[in-house]
C-alpha cells in the first residue's frame, strides 16, 4: 500500500487533539488512546481512497468516540472499563451526525497533553515514550525500533505510563501559573532528550535516528506555537535546527562518523541554519537567558564559520563559561575543554579536563577519552593518545563512534602508513 505522505502529516498533526477531545470527555487515557488509534487507522486507508473530510478533526473525534463507545459495550470492555468510564455523548447523538459534523470550534489540547505526557510522576523513559505516542503519532513499533528494544518491551513501559497517570488522577490541564515554568523546563528536558538520541544514538549500528530527531523539531515547534515569547522554548527550537542543518555531512558513505572539523560544510542545510541563526538572534536580546539559549548560540558560531579554521574559538570559549555558571553539568565541562584547548592550547586543556577526573560519572566515559586523546595528538604524544582512543572506543556504545574511535588509535599507532 503506497503512502499518501499529506495525509500522514495531518493525522499526525491531528493525533494530540483527537486525544485530548476523549480525554476530556471519557477521562480514560489507555481506552481513549486506543479508540485513536483505531480512528486513525481507518482514516489512513479511507482518505487516500475517497478524499479528506472537510472537517477533519470533527471525524476523527466522532469515529473514535465510536470506537470507544463499542468497546464499553462490548462484554470484555465492560468487565474493564464501564466502571470507569461516563459517556458524556449519547450513543444516539454519535451516530446520527455525519463522520465529520463535529464543530471545528472544539478546543485544542494538544500542549495540555504534551504538559501531560512530561509530568514529574513518570520516570523520564516513559515520558519519552509517552510523548511520542500520544502527542507524537508514532507507533509502539516505530519508537522500539529508534530505541532498539523489543516492542514489547516499549508496549510495557508505555502501558505503565498509562496506568500510572491513572492512578495519580492527573488531569489534562496546563499547568497552574505557579508550576508552568517548572513543568514547561520538563517538556523542554523530554524534547531534548528525544532530538538527542535523534543525532546520536546511544546504542546500534547508526549514528543517527532521523525520525526522533525530526519528531523532536516538530513537537518543539508546536510547543512554541502558543508560547511565541518564551525565550528557552525558541532557544530549543534554534538549537535543534542548528545541530541537524549538520546531519547530512556528518555520516560518511559507509555510516561511519566525520568530526564536525572534518565536515563538507557545503553539504550543510543552510535553510535550518538561517531559521536558526535568525530565531536565536530575536531570542537573545530579551534577557534571561538560559542553557538551551545559550547552547543555540554557540551552535550558531559554528555554523556561521565558513570553514573549520574560521571558527571564532574565543567566542565559544566565553559562551561555554556563560553555560558552565548557569548550568553547571561535566559534559558542559568537557566542551569547554575542547574551547579552551582551541583557545589557550591543547596543554591548557588537558589541565582542565583532570578536574574532571574526580567525577564518578565522567572519570572513564568515552567521551572524555576521546576528548584527552585528541589533546594528547595534538601535542604530538601519539602512543597515549593511541591507547586512549582505543581505550574510548571499547567503552562507546554506538558501533559508529567505536568505529571512529577505533580507526583513530589505528592511524597512530607504530606502523601505520
């Protein structure tokens, strides 16, 4: 069956309010989720065939709702669901009014249930898996296979999302004014998250995972949709756009990774970067700035240098301070490592990556391997740095960056041509 990509994008779009639409009503998350589901299933192989409703949303709020309605009534749903469950429509109303007669006017919650979906009650995997079921539109299927686990596996831990929203009674609301700011820092965190494990992944045969990353850009977008003067929400969105307008130069022909110093930088999306460029610079300006702000910023630097010898390392470096005192976080660190041995020498760096040393949480992570064997090249003392690229590459989980590490610590080793 051949997919008609507009109709995808707009079931997509529609999912999060449909979902919210039954939420309101019903109250049951996995239930209404479910008759979602199935509503979306029949628009996608219906619409294709017969052409989009004029009231899109409107038919998918009322066959869905249907689709509840027979599952309440049928004896396994009962058993289940009835005793939780008040139907706010009569059956009668549902099916004596068109598919798509529902009026457009109905509110949309698509950010109550992105704010619902990140709450604090969830662990921070279920928020992720969460989202990009239920605001997101992706299947359990589609996000296993991003994670690399068992679908099962994704079944259950999305399964335990539900329950545990039920069991909390979490309502599907914006947060009160007291707690927004909080709660929209979660939201941000889960995106984050999400656009990460996008661009890198954590574990498997590729660097990257296009479709998380391009989920995380479109959910980051609708989330600035209604918050157009949040500053970090922009910071966010700026940064994302200005890290992937990279993806197409950084995986050679064989998947194998390129350093950003060694990237075609003309095969960089100069679209996203000036979207970017254009949003952080609006951003900056209004004070308060914060981490994801920041980060934009210093993306920008490097997508502004038309080359690598260009880049304006000394302004890195005082961004990565900036970033360090307002977020104080090891990896924060180890990119101002990075900064100051662009900026001072790789013999200046080194010195501060030993304060990290210390930190249980870094004193072996690949990364500042990595990082310590390309100062240690720099300097000249190939045989260490030899022995810790291959050292980092044993411990990264992501077979392409152990390839990269690998063919590192091969090139300068005794012998090699």
């Amino acid at each position: 069956m051949s997919v008609d990509h507009g109709v995808e994008d707009l079931l997509r779009e529609l999912a999060p309010q449909v979902l919210g639409v039954l939420l309101r009503r019903y109250g049951a998350f996995d239930a209404c989720e479910d008759a979602v589901q199935e509503a979306l299933l029949a628009a996608a192989l219906q619409w294709p065939a017969e052409g989009t409703p004029d009231n899109p949303r409107g038919w998918l709020v009322t066959v869905a709702s249907r689709k509840l309605v027979d599952h309440v009534r049928s004896e396994q749903a009962r058993r289940r669901r009835e005793d939780r469950i008040a139907l706010a429509t009569p059956q009668a109303e549902l099916l004596s009014r068109a598919a798509d007669a529902e009026p457009a006017t109905d509110r949309d919650d698509s950010l109550a249930l992105l704010f619902l979906c990140c709450h604090p009650a969830l662990s921070a995997p279920s928020r992720i898996a969460l989202t990009l079921r239920a605001v997101g539109g992706l299947t359990t299927a589609q996000i296993a296979a991003a994670f690399l686990v068992p679908e099962a596996t994704m079944a259950q831990r999305i399964s335990r999302a539900k329950q545990t929203i039920k069991a909390s009674g979490l309502p599907l609301r914006m947060p009160e004014a007291a707690d927004r700011a909080e709660r929209l820092a979660e939201v941000l965190h889960v995106l984050y998250l999400i656009f990460n494990e996008g661009y890198t992944t954590t574990d498997g045969a590729d660097l990257t995972a296009p479709a998380l990353s391009a989920e995380a850009i479109r959910l980051t977008r609708l989330l600035r949709r209604p918050l157009p003067d949040d500053a970090e929400t922009a910071g966010l969105l700026a940064l994302m756009l200005l890290t992937d307008a990279r993806r197409p130069a950084r995986i050679g022909p064989g998947g194998d990774l390129v350093p950003l110093a060694e990237q075609d930088r003309g095969r960089w999306d100069r679209r996203l970067i000036a979207e970017g460029i254009d949003l952080i610079s609006k951003t900056l300006p209004r004070g308060q700035t914060g981490p994801y702000q920041l980060q934009a910023a210093i993306a920008a630097v490097h997508d502004e240098a038309e080359h690598v010898d260009a880049t304006d390392w000394p302004q890195i470096l005082a961004l990565y301070e900036l970033l360090e005192h307002v977020a104080p976080n090891p990896m924060v660190t180890l990119n101002r490592v990075v900064a100051v041995a662009m900026v001072h020498g790789p013999a200046a760096g080194l010195d501060l990556l030993a304060t990290l040393q210390p930190d249980k949480r870094m004193a072996r992570h690949h990364r500042l391997l990595a990082t310590r064997a390309h100062l240690l090249e720099m300097l000249g003392r190939h045989d260490a740095a030899a022995d810790d690229y291959r050292d980092a590459a044993r411990r990264a989980t992501s077979s392409p960056e152990r390839r990269h590490l690998a063919s590192r610590a091969a090139r300068l080793s005794p012998g090699a041509s």
